[in-house]
C-alpha cells in the first residue's frame, strides 16, 4: 500500500505512547482529505489522527504509529489506538463512504491488526461516537452510513490475503461471499477469525461474510 507522508504539527499529538495498542478509532473528517491533512500541520489545529483516507482511496500519514495522535478526546483511548479519519462532509451533504476508500481503510487497518495483534471484530474496531457515547457531538462520527458489518468482513478478508491461515481440510460447503450470493465448491476449507476461507484451485482466497 502506498501511504503519503503529510506530518502533523509537533504540537498536535504526543511522543510515544507507555500503553500496548489494542484499539483502531474511525472517523469521517468533515473535510476534504488534503484539507483534513494541511489542517493537522496547522500549529492552531490541537488534534490529529494517524491516518486519513481519501474517497478515492489514497491514504496519508500524520502521525507516527509509535506516538499517540490527539483524536479520541480520551486520553487513555488515544494512547491505546489507531485513529483514521475519512474524507467526507455529512454536516454539508449526506456521505457514504466510497468503495474505494473502504477498501483502502480495511487494507490499513488489517495491517494494524497483525501488527499489533489487535482482534478484527467490533470490540476492538469501534468509532469514535463509541469512546464515549454520553458526548452526543460525535454521535454522527463515523455516522450511521458507516457499514461496520461490510467493513469489518473487508478487513478480515484483507488479513486472510496477507497471511493466509493454514489450508489444510478438504471439504465441500455452501457459503456466502461478502457481495451476497451463494456458492457451491469443492476446495480447501479452513475457518479463520469467524469466517470460512476457501483457497481456490487458481490460488485465489474466497472469504465468507458469515459468522
């Protein structure tokens, strides 16, 4: 994944961190991504987040993943997390989020996960409204339009395709792909992370959305 350097301001987030990272914290920016990311340079901003995905699917980087970006508006939470903002503008107009901006998020974020060992489920991948959900300024960050189901299936079928698990039983199943549908197939079957992985005659991975 190519990822842009676009440093934050050294006066918008912390040096180092003194606490393992076990948590990935999404947000929608309000903002265009190069406005998002000149905005963490400012000296005047006082926040920042590690990353910042594009609808088109570019990523940029502002804080290193050692130090700890002033994003969750918690400060353990902060220490303890990724924090990825995503280009989007719901206070203006209503946002999705791109399928191509979902992808390049689960491609991140399944990189955080081996990393760091952080488990990809819903305890672990969470919004910001979820830090604390008393402080109803963030209730639309991410928002509703965020798919977390699909989302969360992206980024394990990212993890599976960069360390594939080990494919060792032959079986024939029935199985949902992530698009809907479903199909049929004699192949090596295996379950991963709460799903089933197929490994395809051709070499390709096939992930199931099911739990």
């Amino acid at each position: 994944m190519s990822i842009e350097q676009r440093p934050a301001h050294g006066g918008n987030y912390a040096r180092g961190r003194g606490v393992p990272i076990d948590r990935v914290v999404i947000h929608v920016a309000d903002g265009s991504y190069d406005g998002t990311l000149s905005w963490f340079a400012n000296p005047d901003c006082n926040v920042s987040a590690h990353y910042t995905v594009a609808m088109n699917g570019r990523v940029g980087q502002s804080v290193r993943e050692d130090d700890t970006a002033w994003h969750a508006g918690d400060t353990l939470m902060n220490r303890r997390s990724i924090g990825i903002e995503h280009e989007g503008r719901p206070s203006v107009e209503p946002w999705t989020p791109s399928d191509a901006q979902l992808r390049a998020s689960a491609s991140l974020v399944a990189g955080l996960c081996l990393r760091y060992g952080i488990p990809a489920d819903r305890t672990h991948l969470i919004g910001h409204n979820e830090v604390n959900p008393k402080r109803t300024a963030r209730k639309n960050c991410p928002g509703p339009t965020w798919p977390w189901e699909r989302y969360v299936t992206l980024v394990r079928s990212a993890l599976v395709l960069i360390q594939p698990p080990p494919l060792d039983a032959l079986a024939e199943v029935f199985f949902e792909e992530p698009g809907g549908g479903e199909v049929r197939m004699t192949g090596e079957v295996t379950r991963y992370g709460g799903l089933t992985v197929t490994r395809r005659d051709d070499g390709t991975v096939l992930v199931s959305g099911k739990k």
